[in-house]
C-alpha cells in the first residue's frame, strides 16, 4: 500500500493541501503550517497509508505543493 510523506518541518503554510484535499489536512492554528491527520510522527516526518480511492487526488496534491514537500511512495 502507498504512503504520504509529509516534511512538515519545511511546510509554508500556503493551505493548497487543505483546500483540495480537506479530508485529510488541517491547517494549524499554532504555527500556520499544513497537519496531516492521524499521521504517525517520526522524526519530525509524518507517515500516512493512502487508501486507494483518494490516490489519486493526494497526487494532485502533492504535485500541488509549492515546496514539494508531500511525497507519495
């Protein structure tokens, strides 16, 4: 099963994630940067399995991001 990869450490808050894909993504109110929900955390990288159906758009996603710090493998 594919994985999000998610660098938050390098997130800069512009919200493309969570305006197409608001399902998975919050934006924080702490620090303005992109949350990942129910990611597990390590190392400051948090892990995701992608369910086949939202596959797709979490590459649109990703492709989206202006730092390409959202990675599908």
């Amino acid at each position: 099963m594919a994985k999000i990869i998610h660098y938050r450490d390098k997130c800069i808050g512009c919200s493309v994630c969570f305006e197409m894909q608001p399902e998975i993504w919050r934006m924080s109110k702490k620090d303005g940067k992109a949350t990942l929900l129910k990611a597990i955390e390590k190392k400051n990288i948090y892990i995701l399995p992608l369910h086949p159906s939202i596959e797709s758009l979490t590459n649109d996603v990703a492709k989206s991001c202006p730092v390409k710090i959202i990675k599908i493998v």
